[in-house]
C-alpha cells in the first residue's frame, strides 16, 4: 500500500487531525439539518453544490431546487427546466441532459470555458441549448468545467477546460478550452464515463457476464491525488491510460477520488482520501494510488455484501446494495451521511479552528430502517435518494427547522414553519431517533412537508387539518399515518363543502369545527350523538368532512375548543358558548351534570380571549383581566388535578386556576393543562401519566402548576398523548419531552 501525506499541512492535536481550511468551510454550519422528504414520484437525481434536478416518473418532466438559495428554507425553492429528459448530469456550475423526445443533448448554466458545448460568447447560457452533436448518447458526465459523453458507438468525446489535459488529442497537442465536442483517441470502445475536478475515467467494454457490461478502467488528466489508479501520484496523465487488467461493471468520480464495483460485485476506492471516503482512517491514510478494497471493521457483515451502483459527493461515497441498501462513508460534517456527525466519526480540526466529521467506516445512511434506494446523489453537504416508491429525500442541511406554531395528537405532531409557513408533520411512534421521527429534537431528521403554506393547524386523534390564506377552498384535511414510512403518509384533501375562507379549524376526537374568516360563523362536522355540533339535532353527519353552520345570530367567533362531546366557543366580543354534553360539567353553566344542549348556550359572568379543551374539560385566558388577578379559568373534569381543585372531582362551574396571574396562555389534552408564564417557563398539572410534569412521580395526579423544563423557555406548548412539546424561545426551534 503506498501511502503519502497530504499536500495540506498537518498537525496532530489529541486525537484530531488538523488541516488547514478547505472549500468546505465557506458553509455556516450552525446547527445542523433535517431530512427533506419531497413528495412525488420521481425516477432520477443529479446534484451539484448548488442545486439539486429530479426527472419526474411519468412525465420526465424536470424539478430542480436551489437547496441553499435561503439558508431557512424548507422544501428549498423549485423551479422548472424547459424540456422533458431521460437522463440528466450536473457539474460544478452547468448542467446537461438527454431529451427523452428525440435523445439530443441539452445543455445550460456557466460556460465560461465552453462546458456547454455551443457556438456562444455568453458565460452564462439561462435555458437549455441544444449541443451540436449528431451521435446518440450512451453515458455522459458532468464535472467542474467539463462535459464528457460516451457514444452509441463506444468513442468517449469531451468539451470544456484541458488545463490538465483531461481532453487529449491525437496530436498531444494541449489547448486551455474548447466549446467544441473532441473525440478523445483510444482503440478501445467504452460504455460507462465518469469524471471529476480535471480527470475523466471510463470503462472499456470488454465483454458480457449476462445481460451485464464489464471491462477494464481508463484515466486521463490530473493525478494529484494518484486518482488514476496506476500507482503514481504525480504529473498529469495526458492519453487514456489503463489502470489495470481488472474487470469492473461500475465506476463513479467524486472531486479527487474514485470508486469502482468489481464484477464480484465489490467495492474498490483510490484517490484523495482526506475525510475518509476510501474507508480508510484519514490519520493514517490520506491518498491512495491503486485500487483498494473499501472495508469496515466495525461491521463484520459488510464484506459480505454485493453492490451494483455507485454515487461520489466531494468528499464522501454511496453505494447501493443489490438489496437496495445504501451504504455511506467519508464527510459527514453537514450529517449528509444520516445520523449525528460526531456519532463514530473522527474530528478533523481546521487551522481557523472550524471542525469536520469523518465518518470513515462504511453505515448504513439510514441504520434504523430498510428503506429500499433505487439512486442516489450528492454534494459537499447534502446526501439525496429516490427511494423505491419514487420519493426524494435528502440529508444534511443548514439549520433546524424553526416554527411559530405547533399541534399534537395521541401520536401525531404538526408545526408550521416560521419561515414559509410550510406544515410539518410527523408520527411519533417510530421514537425521536427513529429515522423518520421529526425534527423536534434529532436535528438530523425532518418529517413530511406540506406544498401548501397554512394559517393554522390541528391535529386530532385520526386526522389533522388545516387553513392557508387561499381563496375560496382554503381549507384542508388528511388522516395521521400509523407510522412515518413514506409509503403510509398522507398529504393535505381540499375540504370542498367549506366553499369560503376559513380563519381556524380544530379537530377532536371525533368531530371537528371551523370558522368562517369573513362572517365569523361556525361550521362543524362529525359525531352529534351529544348535540356537539350545535345544529338542533342529534343527528351525526354522514360523511366526516360535510359540516353544517351553528346557528347563532348577531354572534361571531375567534377561537373554538372541543372536547370528546362538546364544543366550546369565544365570540368576538369574548362572550363563552357551549353545548354538547355536560356529564363533567363541560357546557359551564352551573347546571345539572345530566343535561344535554344541542344549541350554543352562554356561560354568564365570564369573558375569554382564548380557549383550549381536553377530553372532558376546558380552560381559558381571561379578556382584559388586571394584573394582579389570577388569569386562567377552567370547567369540567377534574379527576387528575387538570382544573386545579383540590377537593372536587368535577365542577359544572367556571372556577379560576389558583396563582395563575403570571400566566400568558393555555393548552390542554386529555387529562393534562400546561400553561406558559410571562417569562416564557412551562407549568404543567393534572395528569402525569408519561413523566410530562414529572419524571419523579409518574403514575402521580398534579392538583397545583409545577415548572417543567426549568432550564427552558418557550414560545408555545403543545401536549400529546405521550409527550408535551414546545418552541424555544431561544431559536424557535421545538424541545419534546415525556414518555417515561
């Protein structure tokens, strides 16, 4: 094994390698990113370090993504490219793709060194231009100022920058750039080409195992790194060079290095090596000029396993499994590779003091699942797949997700983005570190993304729903997934019967209600088997989505509550109604436990701005209340402490929450109330099943506020079945806790 130090000067720190600062560090990483999961169907990926193009299933039509244009974005901005493609490749700044109409080449984005392939003196060409090249296209290739296609007929042709020689010609004549295709000269006929920063590898066809391609491997252009593979490590190589008598079925360039599959269907790595992606220790290790085996030491299945495709970012390698497992290795400092980045890797600490991840040991990119991948791709930081269903998902990205607002189920959480409003929801029975758990609180993984941009949301037991600032329909619904697999996820159904703007939407258990933005009037819909709906019956609706309006004149609404079976409402001039039932004193009157009401019914002597139900209670901020006087005001069940009496199981009365003053708002589930104080601090009583309020007593009823989380502060707080979540004041991001 040959084996030279980096031209970067080195240092030994403890146990970290310290280089000086590459490309890579011009990134902010702050605090590191989530998954992205973009719905649809697609069939191909290609990513550069700027934007990310997928060709969709059906229609080949193209979706591209500036993944980094806003650092705060998630699902990155989309933009369409003009055509329809079969294939596509991005390099550094420009990008090519095959037609799928008539299989002609297009090409676009900088052309400073005639990358693109067209007869013109603009650096930078905005649309797809047709390249003038009459042969059909086998394989093509994409680096930083290059373009290389294989032909029908197995000639390799290149265009762009030669600074290193990357195009040589038959005369071995040099030339800095050309704008014009260039048959690169060789006896041999190729069907597969890959290519990196100034070198270009490809393999020769030399016969079939099959219905499957094999041959040798050729280089040509810089070998700073030994990329070559023929044992040097210098000069520029300037004709096609072999780089052994090894046959391979697959081969793939990253920035200075380079992959291959053997035709055992093994993986073999050579080249630059200074994060680790030849799975070798970069300490130890930090180029290799021959083709070496790819090995795990902590994983003693690996060398069992059998691959058939490959992806190389700047400094990381893929592969996919014949099972369709993906398999990653190299830089994970963005978390690009899935899971935390300092989680089995080795740091690497730049001279400017800014520290990369190596995770040199092949993992698998998502350990906690078997999600099958049919492609892969990446860049300096992100990590994208199509899965086998043909959805996009991607690793590694800037920041958390921020939000201004949250809702959770028994087991299903949604939060609207602070920046673009976008819905984020997720199941939580997969756990926080479940690969498809959330962004709560594993900064690594993200859940599933809404298109729309919503106002509000609620999620109830079976289904959530939510109102953007559309018009007429703005309101939509979808059903909360068991699990968050891709392949059991649901997106956002107009809610056609509410044919005007609506302001809210809240879901229960088993009816939910609306109100109208203009009119102020509410609509609900589901079970009526207690007069919930306050229509005048009893009668349930047919379908769950088909809501009747609440009759109720001269009165319109701001903010609405349910629990099991009854609803509660603020008008806008902060008056109370219920109706329902009032078996634990839900409708607030003071009357008999036994009475139903199936119209709106008016709590006297109370005024409310806001109101939060659980399963058979409610709780509300007093309107206009002084400063000295307790703030929070709740009815029903009581049996666990939620209403804060010490001596009633339940009252049919309002009574105020004692020492509630400093308190700035109110959020209940089930059996549980938790308040946020002026100073932003959680305070949390009644039932503490899941450690909620307490990880001492956990089977213990709370009767009186007590802090929770006493080291953070929150925005807002949301309650589930098993968990409470909330959004840091700090950054906005959301802290989840419970579940003992």
């Amino acid at each position: 094994m040959k084996i030279k130090m980096l031209y970067f000067s080195l240092f030994f720190m403890t146990s970290s390698l310290i280089i000086l600062s590459t490309h890579a560090e011009s990134f902010s990483r702050g605090k590191r990113s989530v998954i992205w999961n973009e719905s649809g169907t697609f069939q191909s990926i290609s990513i550069n370090n700027e934007k990310l193009c997928a060709i969709k299933s059906n229609s080949n039509e193209t979706a591209c993504f500036n993944l980094y244009y806003d650092k705060t974005r998630l699902p990155p901005q989309q933009f369409s490219i003009s055509g329809k493609y079969k294939l596509i490749s991005m390099g550094e700044r420009h990008t090519c793709a095959i037609s799928n109409i008539d299989s002609s080449l297009y090409c676009w984005g900088f052309n400073k060194s005639g990358q693109i392939g067209i007869e013109n003196n603009n650096t930078y060409i905005k649309e797809p231009s047709k390249v003038n090249f009459q042969k059909e296209i086998i394989s093509i290739s994409t680096s930083q100022a290059n373009t290389y296609v294989v032909d029908k007929d197995g000639d390799i042709w290149g265009w762009g920058t030669n600074m290193h020689n990357q195009i040589p010609n038959s005369n071995f004549i040099t030339y800095l750039a050309s704008n014009i295709p260039r048959k690169i000269p060789n006896s041999k006929k190729f069907f597969a080409i890959s290519s990196g920063d100034y070198f270009m590898c490809s393999l020769s066809f030399e016969g079939m195992n099959g219905t499957e391609k094999y041959g040798n491997i050729y280089c040509v252009g810089d070998n700073k790194y030994g990329q070559h593979g023929n044992g040097k490590d210098a000069h520029d190589v300037i004709y096609l060079t072999k780089i052994s008598y090894k046959n391979y079925i697959s081969l793939a360039a990253g920035k200075t290095h380079i992959c291959a599959i053997t035709t055992e269907k093994k993986l073999e790595c050579w080249g630059n090596n200074n994060f680790g992606q030849l799975s070798y220790d970069p300490k130890n290790t930090s180029y290799l000029t021959t083709p070496h085996p790819v090995i795990s030491l902590n994983d003693s299945n690996f060398q069992n396993l059998k691959f058939k495709s490959l992806a190389l970012t700047d400094n990381s390698t893929c592969a996919i499994t014949t099972e369709n497992i993906p398999y990653c290795f190299g830089d994970n400092t963005y978390g690009q590779l899935g899971g935390e980045p300092e989680s089995g890797a080795e740091p690497i600490t730049s001279l400017s003091g800014f520290t990369y991840y190596s995770h040199y040991k092949p993992k698998k990119l998502m350990p906690s699942t078997e999600v099958k991948v049919k492609s892969i791709a990446g860049n300096a930081r992100s990590t994208c797949i199509v899965t086998q269903n043909n959805e996009l998902q991607c690793f590694g990205f800037i920041q958390k997700n921020t939000y201004s607002s949250l809702s959770m189920g028994s087991n299903y959480i949604c939060g609207i983005s602070s920046y673009n409003t976008r819905a984020f929801c997720s199941n939580l029975e997969d756990g926080l570190s479940g690969h498809f758990a959330n962004p709560w609180n594993a900064p690594l993984v993200t859940p599933w993304a809404s298109s729309q941009s919503f106002s509000q949301v609620s999620v109830g037991i079976y289904h959530s729903c939510g109102v953007t600032n559309e018009s007429p329909h703005n309101t939509y619904c979808w059903s909360n997934p068991e699990t968050s697999e891709m392949s059991k996820r649901t997106h956002p159904q107009i809610v056609e019967q509410l044919n005007e703007p609506m302001s809210k939407i809240v879901v229960g258990s088993a009816h939910s209600c609306a109100i109208s933005k203009q009119t102020g009037s509410l609509f609900c819909s589901g079970n009526n088997g207690a007069g919930q709906l306050g229509n005048g019956n009893f009668m349930s609706t047919v379908q769950t989505l088909h809501y009747n309006k609440v009759i109720l004149p001269n009165v319109s609404f701001k903010d609405i509550a349910l629990s099991d079976y009854a609803t509660c409402a603020v008008s806008t001039e902060n008056d109370v109604y219920c109706f329902g039932i009032n078996k634990y004193g839900e409708l607030g009157n003071g009357g008999f436990y036994s009475q139903v009401k199936n119209t709106p019914q008016k709590i006297k002597n109370i005024k409310l701005k806001s109101i939060s139900g659980g399963n058979n209670f409610f709780c509300g901020m007093k309107a206009n209340a002084s400063e000295n006087e307790n703030k929070v005001i709740c009815w029903g069940d009581n049996s666990e402490g939620q209403i804060g009496l010490t001596h009633k199981r339940k009252s049919s009365k309002t009574v105020e929450l004692p020492n509630s003053k400093n308190f700035i708002s109110v959020n209940t589930y089930v059996s549980t109330t938790c308040l946020i104080s002026k100073n932003n601090e959680a305070f949390c009583l009644g039932n503490n099943l899941n450690g909620i309020i307490s990880s001492d007593n956990p089977y213990e009823a709370i009767y009186a506020p007590i802090h929770v989380q006493s080291n953070k502060k929150f925005n807002a707080i949301s309650i589930g079945n098993k968990k409470a979540c909330g959004i840091l004041t700090s950054d906005k991001t959301v802290f989840c806790w419970g579940n003992q």
